[in-house]
C-alpha cells in the first residue's frame, strides 16, 4: 500500500516574533525542522454549531438558530442561554483531546460559528462597526493549550460565516431572512475583520495548523467564482497584514470541490482542500483533484469526511494516504449514530421534546425541558458517551494492517462466554465478512444502509438491541446473508471436547450456520427451528466440539439467507476427545473449484490418503464425477481435498461419499463411512456464458460513472468513459472455442473498447478489441458485434474503454455468426454462406430477388367513384412470375414474366404478391394505395359587419369562381369578394367536371334610415333593394308594449309612417327586412 504524505516547503518568513510551524512546501507540508507531515484530523461536529441532523431535528429545525428558537419557546431565552454554553463546556474537552492523541491523530478541525466572536450585522449598535466576545477566543485557546503537549495541531475552519455561505442551512446558519455573505458587503466586511483578529491573536502560536477561511461555499457565484477568490483575497490581505504566515485551506464553490477561478495560488503559504462523502474509494477516485497539486505545485488537503462505515473510512483513509493527502474527519460526537468515536444516547426528557416539536406527544413544561436539555448536555461527557472504539481503530490501525486484533484487547477464553456482537476489530473480510459494507450513494445514485441494526458498531455487520436476560450484552448480531462470519480470537485452555451454548432467536425455520477454528469446520452445518419470535431467545446447543488448545481464530459462519439472531456462545468443556469417533463435519468447494474440501473432526494421518482414491465419490447435479486425487489439505491438517474431473461452478448441487476404511486420523481413529454429505458450494458467482452482462454487474470497477438508462431493460449504464477507464467481471467459460460478443452502446464520439482475460497477477491477454459508433444521443443505443477465441474455465474478465466519450449499457456473449449471415453457428446447418446471401433458419441460402428488381406505378382515380384507377408491375430479371391482387371485394391473379396491368380500380388499400415458379418458398409482397380526388369543399360567408365574402376552398387544384357573372380563376385556397347591395349570386367550380357546381345566394342589405327624429306627424324610413317587398314595422313604448304593428309594401324603398296618433315622448320603433331586424329610439313631439 503507498502512503501519500503532504509536504509542504518551509518559506523564508520576515515576521522573526513568529514561531514556525507547518508551512507549504511544493506538494509537502511540513514542520520547522522540514520533516514531512501527513495530518490525520478529527473535526468536533456540532459543537459551536449545532446541525440539524446531528440534533435529530432535520425536518423542522435543521439550522442552529431554528433549533435555538424553539428551545427558547420551550424554556425561555436565560435558561437556553444557560444550556449551550453547557453544551460548548462538555461537548469537547481535554479527555477528548488525550484521546485523539492515544489513537493516533494529529490534528483538529475546529468548525467555528462566527456568532461565538462577534454580533450579527443586524444587531451591531453602531452599523458596520464590529463588537467582540471572547467566547469563541476562549474555546480555541483550550483545545489549544490541550494539544500542545501532544504535538496535536488546531485548524481553525469557519464553518459558519457572517450571513452564512451557502442556502443549506444546517451546515452554517444560514437564514433566507437575512442577507447572506455574498449579498451583503458588511457581512463580508464583517469576516475579514474577524479573520484579521483571529490571525493577531494566534499569529505566533506554533500549534495553529493553519485557517481554512470558509466551509463548504455553495452559492452561485457565477462560472469564475470571482467573488469567492475577492473574499479569499481580502482575507488573505488581512491575515498577512498583522503578520500572520500560517497556512491558509482553500476550499472550492460546491461543498468545497469546485476550485474554477481558484487558480493560480495567489499566496506562497497556501493548501487547496476538498471534502469527499459516500463516493467510491477506487485506485483513480481523487484523479479529478491531484492535477491542481501536481499544475500549481501546492499540497493537497481533505478537510471533511465522514459519515459512513468503517470499511469506506478505511478505504477512503487509505486513498487519501496512498495520494500524499492529509485529511479530517467528520464528527467526533453525534447523537444517537454509530460512526462517530463517541455516540450520544438520546435521553427521555429530550426524545419527548423531539416528540413534541414532531407533534407526537404533549408540550413539556419549561423546567422539563430546562432539565432534558441540560442532562442532554452532561450526556456529552465521555464517561456518559458511548465509545466506538472500532471507529478510530478502522480510520489509523486498520489503514495500516489488514491483521485483526480481539476487541476487547485479550483473546476470549474458553471454556468461557464470548459475545457475538465483540467480533474482533478489522477490516471486512478479515475480522468479519459481510454482504453490505458500505454507501456509495453519490456514485450509485442510491443510499445503502450498511448496518441493517444501527447499533453498537459502525462495520457492515448488522447489530441490534434486545433485552434478553441470559448470557446477553444487550446486542445481538440479525439481519444474515450466505456466506457472511464474525471472527473472534479465543485462548482455549485446553485440546478437548466442548459444548457450545448459543443463545438465538428466530421467527422462521430453516436458518443455519457452523463454527470453524481457523477456518476448518469444527461442526456440522446446524439447522435452526423457529424459537417463537425475533426477540424470543433460546439456548441452542452444540455437543462433541473438539477444540484444540492455544491461541486460535474462532469463527461463526452463515450459510444461508433464513434469518437468524445470535446473541452469544458459552463453550463449556464436557470430557476428552479420546470417546469420540472420527466423523466428516462438513465439506465445501475449493479456490480452485476443481476441487472438494472434506474437513474431519481431528487431525488426517497423509499417508492414510494412499490408495484410498476408489473409496470416495463426488456427485454433480445427479452425475457422479470422476475423482482424479485424495490428498491433506496443504494448510488445514483435518481437511481432505477431493480433485474433481471439471469446473464446479455457482449453483451446482454437490454431494461427497465415502465408502472405504482406510482413511485414518494422526491418533490412529479410523473415519467412519458417510453418504450424501451435502457440499457447501462456495464456488464464486461467475456469468456462464453464453449470456448477457449488465456493466453494472461489475466486480470492481476504475473511473467510470453509473447513471440511470433509458434503454429497453432499464437498469445503468456507464457513463463519462475515459481511456484507461475499466471494469472486472467474473465469468464461467464451459467450452473453448469461438464466441459473439455485442456491445450496447450510445454517445456523440467514436470511442473503442477492449475485452482481456486477466491472470492472478493481472497481467491481461487481448480478446477482442471494438469500435463503438457515433449514435448522436447520450441514450441513443445501437449495438456493435465482434467474434472473440476464448479458453474453458473461470476467467477474470476486463472491459477497458481504450477510446472514451461513449455510454455503455451491455455486453452479451453468444455463440459466434462465423458467417455473418444471422444464424449461429451452434444452429447453422450450411456454414461459409456467401456474404449478402438470404438464408433461412438453419443458414442455408434461399432463392430470393431484391425488391428493387419490381417496378410499381400507380394511377389513381380521375374523379370520385370512376372505378378507372390502375396498377403496372414491371419486373427486371425474366421468370415465370404469379402476380396476385388482393383488396376490398377485389382478388385478381394472372402470370407474366416481365409486365403485367391491373385496371379500373376504385380507391383503396391493396396487396400485391409476386411468386416465382419452381420457387414454393418465394414470394414478395407489396402494399399499394390507389386514391381519389377529394370532394369539392367550399366554405362561404359574410365577414361581420362588411359586404364582404370570405370563401375558403379544397379538394382541387383550380377553382373557377363566378360572382353576380364576374369570373375569377385561381388556384388559393381562401377569398376575399365584395357584395353589392341587394341579391349576389355566387357558384364555384373545378378544373374537373365530376366535382360539381357548388352555388349559393348572398343578400347584402344596407341598414335602413329614419327621419326626421324627433318627429311631429309623419316619419320616413327609407330601405334599399334587398328588403323584401313587405316590410313590418312595430312601434313600443319604453315599458315593451307594443303600440302600433303595421306591414308596409315596399314599393319604392321609402315608407311613410304616420306618428300623428301617438302622445308626445320616446318610442322604440322596430323594423324586420330578411336579414336583421333593427331598431330605432324615436322622440315624438
């Protein structure tokens, strides 16, 4: 494993009152005596800023000044005043301190709310003036004067900033309510002020590591950040003016990873740092960010991380290590989580406020909520924590050594009790295997919780709590898969026969496990009955354990998916091995899988094995198997191995038997017989091909990223490919020969891939090299095909991107198309088919004409319902051809050998079928539409209020159109005419005679005048020539009461109406002609 260390150059410093500590040295940071220094920090989360989700509040009071408000609702503001300067009093202290020290850290990040040094600018007396607390000063010089003695360094990191940096509110205060920094000049004014005092009051302590100026900036700030390097830079001015040269972190926009207009380094002391959470911790996954050591020649520095199980810890640890990047860790202390040193338990009184603010329970009283708060409070102290020791051991010990250790420091002795939740501390796969180990949510799209139990341990094994009253530490491990075991080292006092008493508890029947001392099978596999409930324990035993003495690994194996909750094993020894017989426990597959390991109860005598081949019998899937060796186990002295003719792959069911008497054990016992013994299968999952790979299947995987597809399937794909880029897959090759592969991929850029085989010292063997096309769409798919040569047996299989800028969703192995005519070569009955050919089913070529050998011209009908359509078949090549016509109420079938006619046809859909003679299996089909004229449509009318006509016409190509004898011809499908006053004609015609004549009558009237108005006897209506020659004429009073009602000839366009017999005021008067009616207000006098 490399280890990267961060160096940093010491510099030539003009300030001699100032006591040199870390500096930038190149890509280093190192101490005054220029010794490299690799920082490994822990950040104190939540204690000058509390955060929501630390809080258990997220939700609904995710912000600390949101949390702070309702607590004052609760208790008032003196007794909330009185509860956080508690909390900052117990939530860090010099025992903490000691023991960052004891574990191995270096260094401390201290997250600082601004608010602990000086006001808001809203509350400032005088505005933009600053007033200061020593609050804050008085935090720093503790951890300050806790450290120096342990050679620890302090990071001052402003993680709350005046106005706060970024609209997540949890991580820094921020209130959409007030002006954040990057909207408000005093809040920036504000900061760099604070900075500037800080750096004058620590400027020569040697044991500050430096200031990272703001956490986790995340606002737009356009596309060069430019404001967030103007801030850098004032800041950077004020620290350096009162003549402070310690390091200054540089965080980037985007929680701290985006560093565009960040460069180049405008200062000679100066670290750019990143944060990295729940992303893979692959070989190339700080790629992205070492160019910006490697361009600017300046350390590197992870400040934030966390939040996650020891296995991604570890292997995050190792991958900053491993790149020379120093690092810190995110938090320290939490409440009520397991990946943190020390977990705080949620106290009564507080989980009924949480309940309360959650509207699940009544409202404390203020001296119950003052009383919760403040023993929540005292709950920080160490001696009331819960220590997580497996933590800091999986972020400084486990880095190192992949060596396990007993977790409570000695072996467990046995005879003795042995809790199954102390497994010892390791990594995954050394001091425990389990299935889910880790979240990756931020490279997979999808969070994985890697502790089912979320109790007691931060490892992938699933622990939870139970009241049990018998052997129990109030833990238990649950939540099982195949295949997963918890190591335990043990002292055993002596070589004898136990029994082990496990205490378990189940719902379900079936569940089985086995124990194992260093990895040989000290049991049979055991089958567990139903206990009555997952929290109803039993004591199960176990009888006739031979356990040798010493020092030895214990481990409890899982060896199926059935549920099962174990608690603790009590081994108590019952007598000498000398009363036992030699018996067969269990039997599994090989490494090799070729092979069978049979483990016996004691010790094989090697020599025993000889001549003894005959004796035993393997049995696959219901065939016995050729047994070809018998030999002792080269490092397990009870386990016999059975070589086997063939590959045992994922799946098979395998059972051993042994039928002789000649197998003996070191103590001359001779084994007993046994039948059928089930072998456990353990062989790897491999893809047997032929099949289909989904690339996220993957082993193991560089570079690439996977993002939802919306190919058909669904699933991923992998994106942003880059040569270099690769995957590992594990296949099962059943024979050796010639095989299809298909990639399935999409993108904008031509790329390449390539398939390898890899050896157990990864050296790769070419398969198949690929080009992928451009699809013109990032989920645009097409797939590509290849043949590749490909040895029998288990393979490591690697798909390397050799040319990147593609997507990739599958591959698929088939049997090969050797050629190329569709049909695979495990089905094709005529190999070498001609290329081009048309083949059938079994790849044999078959008579066939290419379409492109007919002509077909179709006429349609002249007009509507002539029947007169018709269709030409000309064929090139001369045969003796069938042609048949099918349509609605038509079936015509005629020979020809070059042209044939088809005529008066009325309009429709047709299919026309040409076969061959002498050829049965021929034919060629064609589908044919024969149309017909639209009908002649016209839509004519009167625009409002105008004597115009609109027409609009279709369904032809020329239109004759006639107006009171004027006729216009045009092919526009829409009109515009003028009326004349009275009766207009209009017809409208085709260029085609069958479409008609369409006609209609417009009357154009002008709207009749009245006088004189008002009027003493007689008044005169005048009307014009479109008024029908009867006109009525009604007259109302104001109420609606008809008066008058008279119908007048209209004989001269010009009525006489005779007013004299109305009294004098104002009337309606009411004219109807054949198009309106009006109405007229007439005053008579």
């Amino acid at each position: 494993m490399k280890k990267i260390i961060v160096l940093l150059t010491i510099l030539f410093i003009p300030f001699s009152s100032w006591c040199q500590g870390l500096v930038a040295q190149g890509t280093e940071i190192v101490n005054s005596n220029g010794d490299p220094v690799l920082l490994r920090g822990y950040g104190p989360g939540g204690w000058q800023i509390m955060e929501g989700y630390m809080m258990q509040t997220s939700g609904f009071a995710g912000a600390q000044h949101e949390i702070k408000e309702k607590l004052i609702d609760l208790m008032g503001e003196a007794n909330t005043e009185t509860f956080f300067a508690k909390w900052r009093e117990n939530h860090f202290t010099q025992r903490d301190v000691d023991s960052l020290a004891a574990w191995g850290f270096n260094s401390i990040r201290i997250p600082m709310h601004y608010n602990l040094f000086t006001l808001p600018i809203e509350e400032e007396p005088i505005p933009g003036e600053n007033t200061w607390f020593e609050t804050g000063f008085d935090l720093i010089d503790d951890v300050l004067e806790w450290s120096a003695p342990h050679n620890i360094y302090v990071i001052l990191d402003m993680h709350a900033t005046p106005g706060g940096q970024g609209t997540g509110s949890e991580i820094n205060d921020y209130d959409p309510d007030k002006p954040s920094l990057w909207e408000s000049q005093e809040n920036r004014d504000k900061l760099v002020a604070l900075w500037e005092r800080i750096a004058n009051r620590y400027k020569d302590n040697p044991w500050i590591g430096g200031y990272d100026l703001i956490n986790e900036t995340h606002w737009d700030l356009g596309p060069q950040n430019a404001l967030l390097r103007q801030v850098y830079e004032d800041i950077t001015t004020a620290i350096r003016g009162v003549g402070d040269n310690h390091i200054l972190y540089i965080e980037g926009n985007s929680y701290a990873n985006d560093h565009t207009g960040l460069t180049p380094p405008w200062d000679d002391n100066l670290v750019y740092s990143f944060h990295k959470y729940w992303s893979f911790n692959n070989e190339n996954d700080v790629d992205w960010i070492t160019p910006l050591r490697d361009t600017y020649n300046v350390p590197l520095w992870m400040g934030e991380s966390g939040e996650n199980s020891n296995t991604w810890y570890t292997d995050a640890v190792s991958l900053f290590e491993d790149n020379n990047i120093g690092w810190a860790w995110w938090a320290f202390r939490k409440i009520g989580d397991i990946d943190s040193p020390y977990a705080v338990d949620i106290n009564p009184g507080y989980q009924a406020i949480l309940d309360y603010w959650q509207g699940n329970g009544p409202q404390p009283t203020p001296t119950e909520a003052f009383d919760a708060m403040m023993q929540l409070a005292d709950n920080l102290l160490v001696d009331n924590s819960r220590y997580r020791k497996d933590v800091p051991d999986a972020l400084i010990r486990q880095v190192q050594t992949d060596q396990t250790i007993p977790y409570h420091g000695s072996p467990s002795e046995i005879p003795g009790l042995i809790y199954l939740s102390d497994y010892d501390l390791g990594k995954n796969n050394h001091a425990y295997y389990d299935t889910v180990v880790a979240d990756y949510n931020l490279s997979t799209g999808n969070f994985t919780a890697w502790n089912s139990g979320w109790s007691y341990r931060n490892d992938g094994v699933d622990i939870e709590r139970n009241d049990d009253s018998i052997n129990s530490n109030g833990f238990h491990v649950g939540f099982v898969n195949q295949g997963e075991w918890m190591k335990y080292t043990v002292d055993i006092d002596q070589t004898a026969v136990y029994k082990a008493k496990i205490r378990l508890a189940t719902e379900q029947t079936g569940g089985e496990f086995f124990l194992s001392i260093n990895d040989q099978e000290v049991t049979t596999t055991q089958v567990v009955t139903a206990t009555g409930g997952w929290t109803q324990f039993i004591t199960y035993e176990i009888d006739d354990i031979i356990l040798p003495q010493g020092e030895h690994s214990l481990k409890l194996h899982i060896n199926n998916d059935t549920p099962v909750n174990l608690s603790s094993i009590e081994f108590e020894l019952t007598g000498s091995i000398d009363a036992l017989t030699l018996n067969a426990l269990n039997g599994k597959t090989g490494e090799d899988e070729q092979s069978v390991e049979i483990t016996i109860s004691e010790s094989v005598l090697a020599s025993s094995l000889i001549g003894s081949l005959d004796q035993f019998s393997v049995n696959v899937n219901g065939e016995d198997r050729n047994v070809t060796a018998v030999e002792v186990h080269p490092t397990k002295d009870r386990t016999i191995v059975l070589t086997v003719e063939g590959f045992l792959i994922t799946g098979d069911e395998i059972l051993a038997s042994y039928s002789g008497n000649s197998v003996q054990s070191e103590s001359n016992k001779t084994l007993n017989t046994f039948t059928d013994l089930v072998i456990n299968n353990v062989s790897p999952n491999r893809f047997i091909i032929p099949t289909l790979i989904e690339v996220e299947d993957y082993d193991y995987m560089i570079g690439m990223n996977l993002e939802d597809t919306t190919d058909e399937g669904g699933g991923q794909n992998f994106g942003f490919t880059d040569p270099g880029d690769y995957a590992d897959y594990s296949i099962f090759v059943p024979e050796t020969g010639l095989y299809g592969i298909k990639f399935r991929v999409a993108g904008f850029n031509q790329g390449q891939i390539g398939l390898y085989t890899v050896d157990e010292n990864d050296v790769e063997t070419e398969l198949v090299v690929v080009d992928t096309p451009i699809t013109n769409g990032w989920q645009t798919w097409e797939t590509v095909s290849d043949n590749l040569f490909i040895e029998e047996g288990p393979h490591k299989l690697r798909m390397r991107v050799l040319a990147g800028g593609f997507n990739f969703n599958w591959f698929e192995f088939d049997f090969p198309d050797s050629d190329g005519d569709g049909v695979l070569d495990n089905n094709d009955l005529c190999p070498n088919t001609p290329e081009g050919a048309i083949v059938d089913v079994n790849g044999c070529e078959i008579f066939n004409l290419p379409p492109e050998n007919y002509t077909v011209k179709v006429f349609s009908e002249t007009c509507r319902s002539e029947d007169n359509g018709s269709i030409l078949l000309t064929a090139i090549e001369n045969f003796n051809y069938t042609a048949t016509l099918n349509g609605e109420d038509v079936s015509i079938s005629d020979t020809f050998s070059s042209e044939i006619n088809f005529e008066n046809l009325s309009a429709g859909t047709y299919t026309l079928c040409i076969t061959v003679d002498s050829q049965p299996d021929y034919e060629q089909c064609f589908t044919i539409a024969i149309t017909e004229p639209d009908e002649l449509l016209v839509i004519a009318g009167r625009v409002a209020n105008t004597s115009n006509l609109i027409i609009e016409l279709s369904g032809a190509e020329l239109y004759y159109i006639t107006l009171n004898n004027s006729t216009i011809i045009t092919d526009q499908n829409e009109m515009e005419l003028q009326l004349q006053n009275g009766k207009n004609d209009l017809s409208i015609s085709t260029n085609k005679d069958c479409q008609g004549v369409f006609k209609k009558t417009f009357l154009n009237d002008i709207e009749p005048s009245v006088f004189p108005n008002p009027v003493k006897n007689v008044l005169f209506v005048t009307t014009n020539s479109s008024t029908t020659e009867r006109v009525p004429i009604e007259i109302y009073d104001l109420n609606g009461r008809l008066l008058f009602s008279k119908i007048y000839k209209n004989s001269d366009n010009r009525l006489q109406i005779d007013m004299s017999g109305l009294k004098n005021g104002i009337f309606i008067l009411k004219i109807t002609t054949t198009e309106k009616t009006y109405n007229f207000k007439i005053i008579k006098q």
